[in-house]
C-alpha cells in the first residue's frame, strides 16, 4: 500500500494527504472508517522507527564497514577501470551511547533530569494511593497505604 510506504519513508500525515490531494480532514474521516488504513500508517511508522533505531545503535556501538572506490586510469593507453575496496570503521558515537540510555534504560537512572524522574515516581506512588484511598477507605487491611 502507497500509504504505508509514505509512512515508512518518514511523511507526515499532512504530506501524505498532499500527495493523496485530500484534506486532513478527510483522511481523519477515512481512518475512522477504515481500520486498515491507521493500522497501515502504523506500520509504516513503525518500520521506519525500527530502522532508525537499528542505526542509532549501530553508532552506538561502532561498526566496521567495506567502503568501494572505482577509478579509472590510463594504462599504456588505454582506459582501465579499477575497483579498490577498503575496511573502515566508526568508533562508538557517546552521544548515540546517552540516548540510547535515556530512552531505553530510564529504571537505572539514564536521564536528563534524575531528580525530576524520581519525583514522578514519587508523585505516581502517591497518586496510586489516593486511588486506593478512594477505593477502599482509610481503613484498608495495608497500614502502609494509610493516609495519616
């Protein structure tokens, strides 16, 4: 589908209406009639996504890779065409490194703001024991979730 292949290609939605010649609006419209067209949005985005990733670990890591010149030079004349292939590699990428981290392992502390994610954290317990509160009274069986 055209569509899911935009999506993979990294479009928006507005250029893929654009390249559609609808509205916005319409291609809201469509989707909300049509589950196979978001699921195919979806999908492309998620293709597309993978793939970035894929390459942002590759920098993170390193890599080796086979880097191919072709030349051609005057050989007792006449033209001769060479192919010269050499190994390269791309040290580890720091910064690649960091948001890896920060996306992916935010539990251990990899972040822009640590305090910030422990006060979130704070904040999620407290909520889910208002929740709790709300639910089973001041007087549930866990002395922990009491508020005083």
């Amino acid at each position: 589908m055209l569509v899911k292949k935009w999506a993979r290609d990294g479009l928006t939605e507005v250029q893929i209406c654009k390249n559609l010649g609808i509205s916005v609006q319409a291609l809201n419209n469509f989707k909300k009639q049509h589950i196979e067209l978001v699921d195919a949005l979806k999908a492309g985005r998620e293709v597309l996504i993978t793939e970035i990733e894929n390459a942002l670990v590759k920098r993170a890591l390193g890599s080796n890779y086979e880097e191919t010149k072709v030349s051609i030079r005057d050989v007792d004349g006449k033209q001769v065409k060479f192919t010269e292939k050499t190994n390269k590699y791309i040290p580890p990428d720091v910064a690649a490194c960091f948001i890896l981290l920060k996306n992916k392992d935010r539990e251990r502390g990899w972040s822009d703001n640590p305090i910030k994610m422990e006060l979130e954290r704070q904040k999620f317990e407290f909520l889910k024991l208002i929740e709790t509160v709300k639910v089973f009274g001041d007087d549930s069986e866990d002395s922990s979730t009491k508020l005083e």
